[in-house]
C-alpha cells in the first residue's frame, strides 16, 4: 500500500511539473502563518485526540498556477499512537512538503489543491504521511493575503494516524525583486496578472483560454458563442434543423410548402396537393364547378332528387383526379319534425351520398359522414325555400 501511495505522488508530481513548463508566469515567493485545528482518528485503544497549534508555511512558485510550499506544524496533543512510555501531551512536529495547483477564477479568489509527503515526529517517534489539500486564497492587498485550508493526511506508517487539519491564516510576498530603475518591485503583482486574467468580452472566461475573446461565449465551446451553422438566427442547440436555415417559430427548421400552393404546410390540410387558401390549402370543390347547394333531398326523406346527381357525377371526377384527397359528407335537415327524427335522417342523408359515391367506384377509407339534424341551418325554416335550402350535404376536403 505504502509503496503504491508513494509512486503515486511520483506520478502526480512528473504531470504536474510537465505541465508547468508551458506556463509563463510564476507566483512569487510567499511567507504565511497559519493557525489549525487537528483531529485524529485511530483505533489503538478506540482513543481518539484533537489539538491546535500553530504553522509557518512557505511558498514558492515553480510555475504560472503551480507552487511548491513547504508547512511546519507544531502543536501539544495526547496523540493516539502507542508511545512506549513516553509521557501524554508531548509536543508533535510535521513538516508538510506540497506540490500546489492555483485556479485563478479572478484576481481576487484563487481556489488551489495540492499533494506531498509529510514527515512526522512524536516523542521521538518517527513517522510518514501522505497529505492531500484544498484551500482557497483571498487578496486582500497587493501584498497581503488571506488564507483558508483543509488537509488529510493518510499514515504511511504504524506510528502515525489518520487526521483532518483545519488552517486559517494570512500570507504575503516575500524576496521581491529588484530593477533598475524602478526601485523595489514585487515580482507578482494585479500588473503581472492582469494580461493572463483579462475577461475582454465579459463571459467568465480569461482571454488566455476564450477561443473567441471579443465574443461572449460559454465554456462548452471555448469560451465562443453556441454556433449557428445555418446562419438563422437560432443557435444549434436549439435548432431542430441546424444545418438547413428556418426560422424561430418553427424550431430553426424552413417553413415548409411541399405542394407550392402559397399556404405553408402547418396551415394547410393538404399539404402535398395544391389547393386554394378558401379551402385551407386542398382543392376547392366550388373551383372545378360542383355546387354543393344543387344536392337536395326529398322533404322528411333521404332520397336524392333527380338533379342531384348531376353535381355528385362532378365530385365522382373530382375524387378521381384528386386521389390523395379524403372528403367529409355533413348532413343537414329543416325543422320540420322532432329533433331526433332529424338528427336520423341527417344521417342518413349523408349515407345515401356516400352510397352513391361507392356506387362509382370511390373507396370507402375515403369518405366520412356525419349528421346534424337541424342544429345547423344555413338560412330561416320559417319558408318553404329556406327549408327547401337547409335539407342539404355539405363536403369537406382534406389529405
């Protein structure tokens, strides 16, 4: 387990300095102190401690956004380990030894982790840890910072424990450089950091990593805009058809009009036959010369009179040039009688249409019929011509 542990802060630390060597820019050396909180977990004599002391940290960059820091801890515990007579609430020393990771998220907050090794000593007990950390750093000056950490370390060895430690503290810049010239100058400043943290288009994210600097963009697509291949105005991500261009209203997709006919196919009944926009986009009946008025019915009957089969021979050749198209037979009454008896013959009106028009060869899926008695008339029954009138079929066209 131990050698495991310790290949793979090797390994951590190898892709962490190789990806170091493509940065620019390192952090200046820094001197912190820090006050912590310990607490020890254990299971020799299920005794468990927690102490606080005090720490001294150093810090020093190896790279932009990379620093190696270096954490003594001092602090007087009983700690839960077997000391072989040695006395309780002995002094215990660590040396924390980290390899850092910085997230500038602004030139305030800079979130960090880190891993390391930790020597250990304890009444003269000897020990290694393994430590891993996260912490945030605050500017509160140009030369002052304030610290916030947790640290575990894991035991790497018998005669240490497992613990958490809670830190807080401050820090600042220290061995600052020299020019000529220009007096004393800190070899990390908001100066230094400015180019590397400036955010030109405002998105959140730093121009060093926006693909699209001027742009605002998201972080999904490196910092540019959500692409709009088509051009449309609608982005990809809400485009149903992102690579031909539609409009908003129809999910980014064209408006279609298979059929030509100038009523776009989300209005229009049949969309693939070129129709009339009286008709809601289907061919008009009243167009190809059927008179719909010229089917009447003998009164209190469903018998067609004669002259009706004129205008149902028309629809026969409609129906036949038009074989996509699907056709609704209503049926209409005048009010002479009760309301159920009129609602039957209604009914029966429109069936004797379709008879006919099974008759001629039409097919049945084709044809649907309905009957509304005399809840629909189309002109006064106080007449013998409105009534004559209302005892009618009327037709419907769709796809």
């Amino acid at each position: 387990m131990i050698k495991k542990i310790i290949l793979l802060v090797i390994h951590c630390c190898f892709i962490l300095t190789t990806d170091a060597q493509k940065v620019v820019l390192n952090d200046p050396s820094a001197l912190g102190i820090l006050f912590f909180t310990s607490f020890f977990q254990t299971n020799i004599d299920k005794k468990d401690a927690s102490s606080q002391g005090v720490a001294i940290n150093f810090s020093k960059g190896i790279a932009h956004n990379y620093n190696i820091s270096t954490t003594a801890n001092g602090s007087f515990v009983d700690y839960p380990i077997d000391r072989k007579g040695q006395g309780d609430n002995c002094f215990l020393f660590q040396a924390d030894v980290l390899i850092k990771r910085k997230f500038n998220l602004s030139t305030m907050l800079m979130p960090y982790m880190g891993i390391g090794i930790t020597p250990s000593l304890y009444a003269k007990n000897f020990g290694i840890l393994f430590p891993v950390n996260a912490g945030i750093q605050v500017r509160l000056t140009n030369q002052l910072f304030f610290v916030a950490d947790v640290l575990y370390r894991w035991k790497l060895t018998s005669n240490t424990a497992n613990h958490f430690q809670l830190s807080a503290g401050i820090s600042c810049p220290v061995f600052q450089k020299k020019e000529k010239g220009a007096g004393t100058r800190n070899s990390y400043s908001i100066a230094d950091a400015a180019p590397l943290l400036k955010d030109s288009d405002g998105d959140g994210i730093v121009d060093s990593a926006d693909a699209c600097p001027l742009l605002v963009g998201v972080a999904k697509y490196k910092g540019c805009p959500i692409p709009d291949t088509d051009k449309d105005g609608v982005n990809d991500e809400d485009d149903k058809c992102p690579t031909v261009a539609g409009t908003r209203s129809n999910g980014g997709c064209p408006i279609l009009d298979r059929d030509n006919d100038g009523i776009v196919d989300s209005l229009d009944h049949c969309p693939e036959i070129p129709g009339d926009v009286t008709n809601n986009g289907c061919p008009s009946l009243e167009l190809s010369g059927f008179h719909s008025s010229a089917i009447q019915f003998v009164s209190n009957s469903a018998e067609l009179v004669p002259t009706a089969f004129i205008e149902l021979n028309k629809l026969v050749d409609f129906l036949n040039k038009y074989e996509n198209v699907r056709i609704t037979v209503d049926g209409h009454t005048d009010n002479i009688g009760s309301e159920r008896a009129n609602q039957k013959l209604s009914e029966r009106r429109a069936e004797a249409v379709k008879k006919y028009l099974l008759s001629k060869g039409i097919k049945e899926v084709r044809i649907t019929t309905n009957g509304f008695g005399f809840s629909a008339p189309i002109t006064d029954n106080n007449t013998v011509e409105g009534r004559q009138r209302n005892r009618r079929v009327e037709f419907n066209i769709s796809q």
